[in-house]
C-alpha cells in the first residue's frame, strides 16, 4: 500500500493549487510519505517542495482510500494548513503554475478525486488529531524476526514485550495537528 498526502493550503477562503507538469491539470499540493518520515512531516515537506510555502498544518480533513490503484497513492491523508513563510513559486521540475482559487474559480482540469478533497476542506470536514509516536519498535526486524526471538528468549509473551519493547510514554509522543 502506498501513503500519500495531500495540503489544502487556505488563504481568505481561496485554496493553493498546483499545476501538474505531467499532464497538465490542476490539484492540491501533494505527494508520497517517505520512509522515516511521519505524515504531517511529509505534508509540509510536498507543499514547501511544490510551492515554495511554509505551512503550519492546521486541521485533519479526511483520509481518502483508492485500493485498486497501482500507479498511485491507496491511500491519502488530506490536511487543511495556513502559510507561514516562504514565496509562492512552482517547483519547475514537477510544477507548471501555482495559485489561490476561491472556490467558484476552481479549474475543471482537476486531478481525480481533488474536487470533493477540497470540497470536504472548505466545508471543514474532519478535525482529529495527528500524532508522531515515537515506539522503540526495531525497524529492520520483520515480524517473524521478532516472534522467533521471543521464543528463543522463554520468556512469555508480556514478559518479552516489557523487557525488548518497555511501556509506551505518551509524553514521547508528539502532537503534529489538532488538539
């Protein structure tokens, strides 16, 4: 499964769009989660790279599923944010135009599924939290790595956890949007 976001950036009811050089229709700023990376880091990290912007995540709208698909994310995560920072300049490499629509104005040559995402976006949809959570999980190990170090270990399953894993912190976690 490939995790990608999308960023509806808003400015006095009007929202960022990005003109895709590919096949030249517009969409909201966006793109694939990097490994190591959280979602709201890769949200801020596509819109600063396609638009020049700095953001500050401002709201969860939505998670939008799309199982079928190969050639793109199955899954977006779409976060509404506001500009701190940084000029409005489309990424030449990936970007033909960049620009705030209000939402009478919005281009018909949009990126499937764009349309409702900021639909949902203006009529403040969504509103939960993101958290980064930081648990002591070994990446490199697959799950069967770990099961068979469990029964090596004759410890029982609890037991294993609490010595290889500890208890979670929530203090460790990090807030990234919402309350």
């Amino acid at each position: 499964m490939k995790v990608g976001v999308n960023v509806a950036v808003i400015d006095n009811g009007r929202v960022l769009l990005t003109k895709r050089k590919d096949f030249e229709v517009w969409c909201l700023p966006g793109g694939h989660v990097e490994a190591e990376e959280s979602v709201a880091q890769a949200a801020v990290r596509e819109t600063v790279e396609e638009t020049g912007l700095e953001v500050r995540l401002t709201r969860l709208v939505g998670i939008y599923s799309i199982p079928p698909t190969k050639a793109w994310c199955n899954l977006i995560i779409l976060f509404t944010a506001e500009s701190i920072g940084g000029t409005l300049k489309a990424e030449e490499s990936e970007v033909l135009e960049a620009g705030y629509f209000y939402p009478d104005e919005i281009p018909e040559n949009l990126l499937w599924g764009h349309r409702q995402r900021i639909r949902d976006a203006l009529n403040r949809y969504g509103g939960g939290v993101v958290r980064l959570q930081n648990v002591p999980f070994d990446q490199v190990m697959s799950r069967q790595a770990l099961y068979a170090l469990r029964e090596e270990s004759g410890l029982s399953g609890q037991e294993f956890y609490g010595q290889y894993f500890g208890w979670a912190d929530p203090a460790s976690d990090r807030l990234e949007t919402g309350k």
